[in-house]
C-alpha cells in the first residue's frame, strides 16, 4: 500500500484536480462510455478514472496520456495546467 502522496514544491501552482476531473467525465460521457470502458481501453484501474473524475487522485503523466489516447484527445484538452501569472 502506497502512502499518502506528498505535496507540490513550493510555488507550484494549485492541481487544478476538479477541472480535470470534470473534463475527463465530460469526454468520457461524450464518447458514451462508463468508467470500467475507459480504464478497458486506457489499462488503468477503474478506481483511478473514479477517483481522477471526482478530483480526489492526480493521475500520473503516464495514465494521463493513456486516457486521452483512450479517448481520442490531446491531454492538454482534458489536463491543462494553469498558466503561471
């Protein structure tokens, strides 16, 4: 069992873990698929896609790229990163 994972360096800017989340169900919604397809067709775990779309998890840049190959996206449509000020 992994532990809890640590926090950004100081002066990274904030994840922004509920736009992903909500871009990520956007897309999946949009291509009629159900959380166990995606994590299928992506070979991640189904708890991840859960826990992703809920804001709860920051995925990998690995499973970040898996999901948005798995859904037919650039990542940065599902993943940006806000730009710095």
């Amino acid at each position: 069992m992994r532990g809890p994972r640590r926090p950004p360096p100081p002066g990274t800017p904030d994840v922004p873990l509920k736009l992903w989340g909500t871009r990520l169900r956007e897309a999946r919604r949009a291509r009629g698929l159900t959380q166990p397809q995606l994590a299928d067709l992506a070979g991640v775990a189904q708890q991840s896609v859960s826990k992703v779309e809920r804001g709860e998890a920051c995925p990998h840049d690995r499973v970040k790229l898996q999901l948005a190959h798995a859904l037919g996206v650039n990542p940065g449509c599902i993943f940006p990163w806000p730009k710095e000020p």
